[in-house]
C-alpha cells in the first residue's frame, strides 16, 4: 500500500533530522527491526531458560493510560520552542534537576514530582527521554496493544505477535513459578502478562478469599479444579487453575495479617495516596515483603488523556502527576532496603503535541519521557538525546509530537536484562523482531 | 420564555424534587415489596412446568434453540426456551419489533428510578451517587426482566460501541439522555441516526472535548479528541485508511458546538464564531466552505458511504452475535446489506442469525460472558427477584464492568483475556445467589425444581437441572467432578454456575 511506503519514509525523515551524532544509530532499529535478523538469535536463544529463584529481584510496570504529556513532567526549560508552543500551559516553575554530567540540559521537574526529587538526587531514578513505538496509528487501543504485546508496526498494521512481552519473560523461566509470580493490580488482566504460566489479577489482597456460605471452601475447591480441569478451554482452564493456587498461597501466607502487622511496626513513616495506584503498590509492597515470589507486576494509572484544559503547575494533569509521585515515593520508601531489588518502570502510549490546542489541552503525539525507579540500575540522569521540537503542521499521514529515538523495546529489554540477569540472546524471544541496542548504558 | 420565569419554575421542580425525595426515602422498603409483587403477578415468574429440557440428539452438543436464546438474549429465563421452540421464527421477528412485546412487567421494576425520568436541564438537582446507583440500577433490571431482551443486547452492545464515561465531567448528568434519546431510540433503528445523535449528544460533547472544539482566529488549533474517536471507533475503524490529515480535517468541520451552561443546562447549541468555516478535504471529499453547523451531517454522509464503515459495524454485530471469529464472507454479506440499506440495522441482525456460522455447533458456546452477562444470566436462569440494588451493583463493580464506567471511548472490551481474573467473583456470587445470601435477590430453587420436576437426585442433576442451565447434558468430566463432589443440593447447583460451561455463551 503506498500509504506505509509513505509512513516508513516519514520515520526516516523525522530520525535523521532529528538524530544528531550518536543518536543516529539509535535510530535505525525502529525502520529496520524484524527482519531475518532475528532467526538466528532467536534457534540460538530457544535453549536458553532465565533462572527467575536465583534472586529477589522483581520487575514493577506502571503505565499511564491515555497518553501522558511527559514534556510537562520532564520539563525542556531551557528550550524557548517549548515556552512557545505552550503559551498556556507550560510548566513555568519547574524544579530544576541537578545536572549528571557537565553540560547536560538543564531538565525541570514538574512541581507535583517534588517526592521523586531526593530520588533522582541519591542516583535511584532516572528518566529516558524520547522513547516510543514506531506506531503512527494514534489510537491509544492500538498504541498501547502494541507495547503489552511487544510488538512492531508494519505495514500500517500491528504485527500479531503470541502473548505479551511480560508473559514470554516468565515462559522462559528454568524453574516452576509460584501463583503470585505475575500479578495484575486492578480488575482487568494486563495484555502483556498474557502467556505467563500463571497470572493473578488482584484488587487488593484482603478481597482474596472464596466465600462458600454453606459449604466447606476445600469441597468448593475440589470440585472446580474438577471441572476447570477437565475443561477444553485452556484459556479459562489455566485462569482457574491461577485462581485456585493463588487462593492456596495467600491463605497459606496469612497475607492480611502479615500486612497489618507491618504497618503497625513501620508506623507511618510512608503517605500512599487513597488512589487505585496508591494502594495498588501499598499491596504490591505487601507482596514484595512476604517474599511471596513475585516477579513481575502490573499497575495502571487512568485519565491521561489531556485533550482538554491540562492545566500547568496546577489543574488536571497536576491532579495525575501528584498522584503518581506521591505513589511512587511512598511505595519505595515502604519497601526500604527492599527497593534495590525492585525496579520499576512508569510507561505510557504515547507522548503528546508540542503545542498546546485551542481547548488548552494537548492531541495524541509520538514519544514521551519514562521513568526507572529502584533496583539495580544507575539513576541522577536523564538518558537519551533531547530531539527539539518542531512546528506541526498537522497535516500529516501520523499524528506528531516529540521524536522516538529510543525504541520502547530496546529500553525494556535493557531493564529486565538488569532486574533479572537475562543473557542478551533472549531479546528476540521477549522481543520477536528486535535488534536488540543499549540504553542504560547512554551518556545522559 | 422570560428569565424570572425560568428561575421561579427552577425553584419550585427544586422543591418538588426534594418532597419526592424524603417521600420515596421513607417509604422504599414497602414499595419494592409491591412492586416485585406486581411484576410477579405480571408474568415474572417461574411457570407451573417447563417442558423443554435444553437436550436435542445426543446431548453432547449445545441445543440451537438454546444457543439462540443465549445470544439474543442475557440468557433463557424460565419458560423462555419453550415459547421459542413453540414460535419457531416468529421469535425473532418478535424481538426485532420491540414495540409489539407487553413489557409492563419489567416497566414496573424499573420505574422507581424518578431522575432517569427528568429532562437534562433539571438533573443537576441529584446528587451524583443518586444517578450513578440509579442509572446502573435500571441498566441491570432491564437486561434482567424485559421482555425485549434483543433491544436490550443491542443496547449495550450501542453502550460500549459509543461508550461514555459519567465519571468524566457532567457526563452523569447527560448520559440518561444519551441513553434514551440516542441508544434505545435507534439501538434497532439506522446507524446513521445513531451516530448523528451521539454526534450532537451533550454528553458525547463532554466525553470527547467536542463542546471545547473551537477555532475562533487564525492559528487556532482544533481538538482532535471526538474527531479521532469518530473515525477510528465510531465508524471506519482503526485501520479504515483515514490520515491524521483526516482526523484533523474532521475537527476543523465538528468545530463550534458549544453547551448551555445555565439555563437549559446541558443543551447544545451551534457558535458560527467558534467554527471553522473554510473549505475542508475529508477522505477525498470536498466540502465547501461557508457549512456552518451543516459540516456535521456532510462528515456523517461521508462516513456512511465510506466502506469502511460498512465493514466494521458489520464486523462487531457478527461478532457479538455469531463468533469473535466472524467468517469474512458473513462480514462481507452484512457489510453488503448495510451498504443496501443506508446503515439499516435489523436486515444485519436477520442475516447474522440466520447465517451458517451462528448456526454451527462449532459456534454454539464459545462466547466467553462478560461479568455483566454473567450475573444478568445467572439471575434469570433462577427467576430471581431483586431490585438489583446496592449489593448487586458492588458485585458489578468488583468484577470491573460497572455501568457507564468505562473510562475510554473504546468501551468494555469483547475479548476473554481481560475478564479472566474475574472467575473468583464469580464464584463467590453464583455461590451467594444460590444461598440465597444476597441481600435484595432471592431465588425460589425448590420452585424451579418443581417447575422442571427436578430433585438434585444424580440422575435428575445432570440430566435436567444441568441441561436445563446449559443447554446440553454434562460430558464425562463435568459428570465425574458432579458425582465426586461433597457438596450438595444448591452447593452443587452453585458449581453448575461456577462451571466452565456456564462461563460461555
């Protein structure tokens, strides 16, 4: 179709205007990834297991729904376009970041990240600038369908790819994984935990528990793992077979009690927002705590999505940004000498415009700043290469933004390869299609 | 109509409201004692015998009559599969003709719920949780007890198609407008219709910014927001071969609508200033400058026509109603009819149901139910009576498909992955609602049992009250994991709803 033709030129271009020296090579993967590349890494790496019980560590995902505006979160204060595009809306006071390196750009904080602030300043978060998917579809549906998935956009489509990127990290463990080694906070079931061998979605842990008014909870167990196991349906087979062992282990665990017990002996030294994403990671650390066998977990943070009156300093992204610092300090101060075992990443679709719109919000853009918190990996930086930004006349096939110079994949691979000692081979296993580039290891 | 009119009139619905108020908050627990009285006395209830036993042939396979029932309904109620055995193809004309069906039962249930009735100029008169709890209230006992039960599909299949969240802005105040004068006017009606009045649905307004689409001067930049959403949800699909240019162009031409925000609260209006009224190339189109508010309906007929359009409504009615696997050559034929048609709604449905795919065994029970389904099928497989009150919508909300809670435009998702953390909620309910241990919702299981003349005996089990919920006789593992159980009496008819069988759809 001549439309993709067009759509893959218009990556290209954007790239090598935008790249400058380095940034180039960081740049091909998007336009060049798939490919035959990746056979061979992939026969070579199918032997290959990761050996999830060798360490404590585990992967926390938080993702922003809807699109955050991650230029007024990490803020370009020193570049005028920005100012300009945004006569509304900018983030004048912004807390400036100490900078890493000599001569790095002098970055703000939005004011409402103020907690994550002494963070960045003991070197345990970092942000990652321009990152994105080569998705020019706009859609949230699609743009966020292709990042659980781990996926890449080709030929105007989504590539279909089996499971999610989380779920083929766990298949490939040496080991059996515990029930509560992949758990989604909230109702819903994350896509990209799909195909992990076990997967427990929870709302809070105190709601965990099968409620037989009349009869005896083994004999209620009994006869649905009966019946879910003789079913045909795996799909449904294996949630039950999730629910049953997950409804074992937190009784085993005497999880609520535990929980309540911490919080007694902590005191509250630590505030989580009365938020879904508060208490979610009030719940998650809970889980880390009691050394349940987490490995991975998903949580999501709704309303990003500022098409309309976004506010600045103050208003209603101020509201979401508020929501996540808070959150996101409180859940590594509750986990304490913990949080060098627990990364977390916060991830979203996609960036927004850089100008403001006439309703003073912002329209769907390409690439956004992420954020990588705890664990092992080195922070009191801003990694990756600033891109500009540059007048949009709209009229294009793909709606723009900030530049992706960092394929979301890439940066993802890097992280778990850090969390979880994974050897490189596994990138086009975890990643169908990648060619796999460093990240972390950048100048900032 | 003077202002000082206005405000007298204001205060005196004000005080009105607020007699209503205390009258219906002293006197509830009587009223819903008669009402389900009356609704039982108007046909809610389990008949003295049902005769169809949900078995054809071997047993092995899902019965057709019974497949239908549970894709053009929330599910059999008692009675229902022997009155379409007994009509053959009239009950789905029936069911296609809404109006034609006595629906006074169910009217009964739901017309407690006095804010739904106001007009939207006067519903900011309730407190939000009154309209949250109210609105879900009636969704729920609408699915449970109307007879109309294809319109009801179709209602909620329109509620995730246009899906508007009360949680955003005024939405709350506006979506029980959206929902009567938009959804359930043409829910079997044109789809033209229904897109044009979302289009001008104050609520839409809100939800998608396009009440905030203005373009007043040189450099102004639209919002893009309802625009996006109205091509890539709304009609054409994701990958329908609109641009951003497209998108864009859209939102120039939907610019200027704007919403009363003080008297006539809600109502929209069209501010020729805040519209931009140049000349617009949308998909190939031109339309011409100087449109005004007329733009809208030119960017509606260029979408009906677009076959995009006509693929993609064609391709989510054949997958709601027949398969998430629609056969392309069904969706191709739908996607004919509606071109045929200008957007005709029920010759889709006729041809849908009447297809090879639907009725395929391999099509029969492969749907996976939605929290929403499931507790709605549950509730009217045992007769049960309720006022779908506070516990029932907590239930709903536990499970994640809280009514007009779903936070973006593309509404709860039709897959099964999503949903399948939601299984030990639903034991826990199925389990509840057979202990009769939900509050406001009891069940008559000896009734029924008589009604199928059934005992929990093995034999009877499995080969009435089993088929009876499922529509076949259990296969050699379902038989097994029944006869090995502890449980007994309504604990193992609890499993039944638990099972994977009762899952699907």
């Amino acid at each position: 179709m001549p439309e993709n033709t067009k759509n893959s030129k218009d990556i290209k271009n954007t790239k090598d205007t935008a790249g400058k020296g380095k940034q180039q090579a960081q740049s091909q993967p998007l336009s060049e990834s798939g490919g035959q590349q990746t056979r061979p890494g992939g026969r070579a790496a199918a032997a290959l297991t990761v050996d999830f019980a060798a360490s404590e560590h585990c992967l926390v995902v938080i993702f922003l729904r809807g699109g955050a505006d991650t230029l007024n979160m990490l803020v370009p204060s020193f570049d005028d376009d920005y100012h300009r595009f945004r006569p509304t809306i900018a983030i004048g006071k912004s807390l400036p970041l100490p900078a890493s390196a000599p001569g790095a750009l002098a970055y703000g904080l939005h004011p409402q990240l103020a907690p994550l602030l002494p963070l960045y300043e003991s070197g345990e978060l970092s942000f990652v600038q321009a990152v994105g998917t080569d998705n020019l579809s706009g859609s949230h549906f699609e743009a966020q369908d292709q990042m659980e998935h781990g996926s890449t956009f080709k030929g105007g489509h989504v590539e279909p790819v089996s499971g999610g990127y989380l779920g083929r990290l766990l298949a490939l463990s040496s080991g059996p994984l515990g029930p509560l080694s992949a758990v989604s906070m909230g109702t819903n079931v994350a896509e990209s935990l799909r195909g992990a061998p076990s997967i427990a979605a929870l709302s809070g842990i105190d709601e965990v528990v099968l409620e037989a008014p009349t009869a005896e909870t083994a004999a209620v167990s009994a006869t649905l793992a009966k019946l879910y196991g003789a079913c045909s349906n795996k799909e449904l087979a294996g949630a039950a077979t999730s629910t049953l062992q997950m409804l074992e282990r937190i009784k085993a665990l005497g999880l609520r009690q535990q929980q309540e017990n911490l919080r007694k002996l902590k005191g509250a030294n630590w505030q989580y927002p009365d938020s879904e994403l508060g208490q979610g990671l009030r719940d998650l650390c809970g889980l880390i705590k009691a050394r349940v066998g987490l490995k991975v977990a998903c949580i999501d943070s709704d309303g990003w999505d500022t098409h309309f009156v976004q506010g600045n300093e103050e208003g209603l992204q101020a509201g979401f940004i508020r929501d996540l610092g808070n959150s996101l300090r409180a859940f590594q101060d509750d986990l304490g000498p913990l949080r060098k075992q627990v990364t977390t990443v916060v991830l979203t679709e996609f960036g927004r415009r850089v100008y403001q719109n006439s309703s003073l919000g912002t329209d769907h853009g390409r690439g956004f700043a992420a954020i990588i918190c705890g664990g092992a990996i080195k922070g009191g930086r801003v990694v990756g290469v600033y891109p500009g930004l540059k007048e949009d006349p709209s009229l294009t096939l793909a709606p723009t933004g900030l530049s992706v110079l960092i394929d979301y994949r890439d940066l993802l691979f890097d992280v778990m390869k850090q969390t979880f000692s994974i050897d490189e081979r596994l990138a086009a296993v975890v990643f169908p299609g990648i060619r796999y580039k460093q990240i972390l290891s950048l100048p900032g | 109509m003077s202002d000082s009119k206005t405000v007298r009139e204001e205060i005196s619905r004000r005080r009105m409201l607020y007699v209503l108020a205390c009258f219906y908050g002293a006197s509830l627990t009587g009223c819903e004692l008669v009402r389900s009285s009356i609704s039982q006395n108007l046909g809610h209830r389990i008949p003295d015998s049902i005769k169809s036993s949900g078995i054809v042939g071997s047993g092995r396979e899902v019965d057709l009559d019974f497949h239908t029932l549970s894709r053009i309904s929330f599910g059999p109620f008692p009675g229902d599969l022997d009155r379409l055995k007994a009509m053959g193809a009239s009950y789905l004309e029936e069911q296609l003709h809404p109006d034609s069906i006595d629906d006074k039962a169910a009217d009964v249930r739901v017309r407690r719920f006095e804010s739904l009735e106001f007009d939207m100029h006067n519903m900011h008169e309730f407190k939000k949780e009154v309209l949250r709890s109210d609105m879900a209230r009636f969704t729920m006992l609408k699915a449970i007890y109307s007879r109309r039960q294809l319109l009801e599909c179709l209602v909620e299949f329109w509620s995730d198609h246009f899906n508007i969240s009360i949680d955003k802005g005024d939405c709350i105040y506006l979506k029980p407008a959206d929902q009567n004068n938009v959804i359930r006017k043409h829910a079997l009606g044109n789809f033209r219709d229904l897109v044009l009045g979302s289009a001008r649905s104050p609520a839409m307004l809100i939800y998608l910014d396009g009440k905030d689409n203005h373009v007043s001067k040189a450099g102004d930049r639209p919002n893009e927001n309802y625009a996006r959403e109205l091509l890539e949800l709304h009609t054409m699909g994701v990958y329908g071969g609109y641009t951003q240019q497209d998108v864009y162009e859209v939102a120039r031409a939907l610019s200027g609508f704007k919403l009363h925000d003080r008297y006539r609260r809600g109502e929209v209006y069209f501010d020729r200033s805040c519209h931009d009224d140049g000349p617009k190339k949308i998909l190939g189109h031109v339309i011409a400058g100087g449109g005004g508010e007329g733009d809208l309906e030119q960017v509606i007929d260029i979408l009906m026509k677009h076959p995009s359009t006509a693929h993609y409504v064609a391709y989510k009615l054949s997958r709601y109603f027949v398969s998430d696997n629609p056969d392309p050559q069904l969706v191709k034929e739908l996607a004919d009819t509606f071109k045929e048609t200008k957007g005709e709604i029920k010759p889709m449905l006729r041809q849908a149901l009447a297809s090879d795919q639907f009725k395929s065994s391999l099509s029969r029970a492969t749907k996976f139910k939605r929290p929403f389904r499931f507790m709605v099928s549950s509730i009217r497989a045992l007769a049960g009576d309720t006022n779908a009150g506070a516990p029932l919508v907590r239930y709903l909300e536990r499970m994640g498909q809280p009514v007009f809670q779903y936070p973006t435009p593309d509404g709860y998702p039709m897959e099964s992955q999503p949903w399948m953390g939601t299984l030990l909620w639903r034991w826990n309910f199925a389990m509840a609602l057979c202990a009769n241990k939900i509050e406001s919702l009891s069940v008559d299981l000896p009734r029924l049992g008589e009604a199928l003349n059934a005992d929990y005996s093995p034999p009877k089990f499995q080969n009435k009250i089993f088929p009876y919920l499922v529509g076949r006789l259990p296969d050699e593992g379902e038989r097994q994991a029944f006869s090995e159980s502890k449980l007994k009496e309504q604990e193992l008819l609890a499993m039944i709803l638990c099972s994977p069988a009762f899952q699907m759809h």
